[in-house]
C-alpha cells in the first residue's frame, strides 16, 4: 500500500509538470540545475582566479557570477519554476525606486555613465541575486542538497590543507597573494599571522565554508548512511585544523553557533543523542590525531592571543566583546538614522566596487554596518523596509526548518544556523558574503522539500501502511523438529510433502 503522503507528493508532481511545455520542462529545468551547480562552483573558486589565475582580471572577475544568475533565471522562466511570490513583488518595490533615486540624488555630484556603473552595482549587491534564493527552492530537493553536502565535505580536506600551507608560510608569499595584479598582504591576525583565506579572497570566504561543512558534518552524523564513514572522519580533520589555523573569532563563533543548532535538535527529537555513538567517539580519535600536527599548537595559540587581544581592546571579557559587537552591528544605525536624506545617499555608495566607479578608489564611503549602509543608501523609508524584508525572510527560513525538523528531517535547521546572521545583517556589497548568503539560505529552503517522509537518523518507518517483508520459509522437516502448526492457508497438500 503506498503512503498517503508519498501520494499527494507525486500528484503536487504530476500536477505541477503538467503546467509546463514537454518540450521545455526536462531541458531547460536540468539547465536551471546545472546553471546553480556553476554558480557555486564559482562563489568557490572565485577567489583563486582573482589571486593566483587571472589577477589583472580581478575586477571584471569580481561579477563572474552575475552572467550565470541571468542564465538561471533565464531557464527558470522557461522551466516555468520562476518564484512568482509576494517575496520578489516587495523586493522589486523596494529595489526599483531605490535605483531611480540615486540616479536623482547623485546626478548633480558625479559623471552620469559614473553614477549609473554604481547605480547597478548596488542594484546587483542589494537585489539581483537574491531571487536565486527560491528559484533554487523551486529547482532543488533534500536529495540535491544532500549531494551539495558530499562535495562540501570532500572539498573540505584539500581547503583545510591549503589552510595550513598559508598559515605556515610568510605573509608576502606567493600563496598569500591579494586579489588583483597589485602589492597587498591578507588580513593579520596575533603573532604575525594572516588569516588563510584557502582558495576565497579573504577570511569571509572560510568562515562561511567552515560552518556549513560543520552543518553537514553534524548531519552525517545523525543520519547513518547518508555519507561514508571515511568522508565524515577526513571532513571533520579538515573542519578541526581549519578553525584552528584561521585566526579568526568569527569562524569560531559561526562553527559554535550551527553546533548549538543541536539544543533545538534535542529539545525536539531527544532520541538524536543515541545517533551520535561510535561515530562521536571516532571524531574524538581524529582530534587527538590532528592535535598532534606541528602546526596546531600554534594555531591554537594564535587563536587565543585574538581573542584575547580583542577583549583587551574593548576592556572587557571575551564574552563580553563579542556579545557588545553583535548588538552594536543591530544597534549602530540607530544614532544616525534621523541624520540620513530621505532619498539616501544613492546605491552603491556603501560598496567598495561602486564607489570604484565614482571616485576611482575601492574605499567604504559611508559605513561597514550592514544595516547602516542600506538606510545611508536607500533612506530611512526604502532603507528600513529592505531590512524588514530580510528579517521577515530569516523568519520564513526558521518556520520551513522547524516544520521539517518536527517531521524528523534535521538538515534545514543545520543549514538554518548557517544562514540566519548573513540573511539578517550580512554584507551583501561583498561578493562572497553575498553568495554565500544566497547559496545558504537556498539550500536551507530546498532542503524542506522532502521528497519522502522523513526518518531521523535513518531510523525504520513503523507505519502500519508498510508491509512486513515476509520471512524465509522453512522445510517442511525443520517445521516437524521445531513443532510448528501446520499453516491453514495451504490447502495443496501435496506441495508440502
């Protein structure tokens, strides 16, 4: 007997592909697929094209993805999957006068071919990507992203490697290289250490990587089968010796953080703690392990003089620092929000790529606040409702993920701790933290497409709807040794003789 759920599945299916051409909706939707699949392989490795491959293509570089967001939705349009969805009406309300108005604002102050390159690149920062968040919804299910997981995890171990290899080496070496063709050392961190940026253009870059291996990691985990054993035990030495040689308190804080996503896990489902077992125990051996490498303890140690030097900095504990620092990101934009045009300052000025088009320097001009920068840019009316709209869509991601993390599917929640802060208050206006925001928050969303009922951990189904598999029979001598009751339903006797 098939599953009622299994049933209304397939007809929301059949139901949904009859809308669309037979001719357009199996090539143009595997178009749409592949076109996500490039998109992220580029948020990836797009920083080693700008630092080691092509430098003094750097800044036409900087947009490499952009042709590939227009051929996505391109073929969503034609797979009939495009969101047509209150979500992108609101963005497009909000979006469009924001770009008209800086053409206004600035015509007075700037070259118009100037005002409108940052114009755009504004536009592209603040709106452009971000429908990709549901046409990937739309295009992908739990299995794609458990398949985007395995290449996480695979891809984790040569990162960790490569982070290794920048930790150890000189700030001014070949493989710490800056983007573009240009001198420029990587961020620093205690010690003389930069901080490994791994094939991204910055630290941004691994913080995110970290926190979603970690995502898939824990994943793993609890869900038995769904990734080898050798994957889960090399990703998590890669994830370990990545945190330790990063020299960064945000990439810490962003691996902690999907860690606690377990509490929510267990406060749900208690019976994820028996899941963990064997596997917990064969990470502890691979920490021990890794602990032993000659790098390690110096990463360790430089990981602690920044925290430490940070909470000195600001007087106070490194608890206390850090939680300072997340309220003043939330709460900085209130001193001045009185002071901003009401018009704003026009798109792209918070940008180090627009302001390269109006001033010929990559500088921040108004502030590195995320939320300071959309009302600086849009005004306190378009400005505020922008931030609103993000909200509202970290918001809709909790609802997806605790709905299917109640039908015993953990991995939206995992991706959800991943996403939420870049959704509420990421720097959009930086290339990787705007791809990684839309790469996360679409994954978490498609990861709520259960294409089946699901099963925490890989447990069995107990539905009295499935059907016991029978069991072996025996001869009709063993019966007579073991005393069975010769079987009703047999009426051919002569078959059991």
């Amino acid at each position: 007997m098939r599953h009622p759920m299994r049933a209304a599945t397939a007809l929301q299916s059949l139901s949904a592909a009859s809308n669309l051409a037979p001719a357009e909706q199996p090539g143009s939707l595997r178009a749409v697929r592949i076109s996500i699949w490039i998109y992220m392989a580029l948020l990836v490795i797009e920083g080693a094209l700008r630092k080691w491959t092509l430098p003094s293509l750097s800044d036409p570089l900087l947009v490499i993805r952009d042709p590939v967001v227009l051929a996505t939705y391109y073929f969503a349009m034609r797979a009939r999957i495009f969101p047509n969805n209150i979500w992108l009406l609101l963005l497009a309300i909000i979006g469009l006068p924001s770009a008209g108005l800086t053409l206004v604002t600035l015509y007075s102050y700037f070259p118009f071919k100037a005002i409108v390159l940052a114009d755009l690149y504004g536009f592209r920062s603040n709106f452009f990507h971000l429908p990709l968040i549901f046409v990937m919804a739309s295009a992908f299910n739990l299995e794609d992203v458990k398949k985007v997981g395995r290449w996480t995890l695979l891809m984790m171990i040569p990162m960790a490697v490569l982070m290794a290899l920048q930790f150890q080496s000189s700030p001014d070496s070949f493989i710490n290289k800056t983007v573009g063709a240009g001198e420029g050392l990587q961020l620093t961190t205690s010690g003389g250490k930069i901080r490994p940026p791994a094939t991204f253009s910055f630290i941004s870059g691994p913080v995110f990587y970290l926190s979603v291996t970690m995502a898939f990691l824990i994943y793993g985990v609890l869900n038995k089968g769904v990734y080898r054993r050798w994957l889960l035990l090399g990703s998590a030495a890669g994830l370990l010796i990545g945190v330790t040689v990063s020299g960064s308190r945000a990439c810490v804080l962003a691996v902690v953080l999907v860690v606690m996503a377990i509490l929510v896990i267990l406060v749900v489902h208690p019976s994820a703690v028996n899941k963990v077992g064997g596997t917990l125990l064969a990470l502890v051996v691979v920490g021990l392990i890794a602990t032993r490498l000659p790098f390690f303890k110096e990463g360790l140690t430089v990981l602690s003089d920044r925290f430490m030097d940070s909470a000195e900095v600001a007087e106070t504990s490194v608890v206390g620092g850090l939680i300072e620092r997340m309220i003043h990101e939330f709460t900085e934009p209130l001193s001045y929000f009185s002071k901003i045009p009401l018009t704003g300052y026009g798109l792209g000025l918070g940008t180090a790529g627009g302001a390269r088009f109006l001033t010929g320097q990559g500088t921040i001009l108004l502030t590195e606040n995320e939320w300071g920068r959309i009302i600086a840019e849009s005004g306190p009316i378009l400005g505020l409702a922008f931030i609103v709209w993000r909200i509202a869509l970290a918001g809709k991601l909790l609802v997806g993920s605790l709905r299917a993390l109640k039908l015993g599917e953990v991995l939206p929640i995992l991706l959800f701790f991943c996403a939420f802060l870049a959704v509420l208050n990421g720097q959009l206006g930086q290339p990787t933290t705007l791809g990684f925001t839309v790469v996360l928050a679409g994954l978490c969303l498609a990861a709520t497409n259960l294409g089946e009922e699901p099963t925490l951990g890989g447990a069995e189904k107990t539905d009295e709807s499935i059907e016991p598999k029978p069991l072996p029979r025996r001869s009709v001598f063993a019966d007579r040794i073991h005393g069975a009751s010769p079987s009703t339903e047999h009426t051919n006797g002569s078959v059991d003789r």
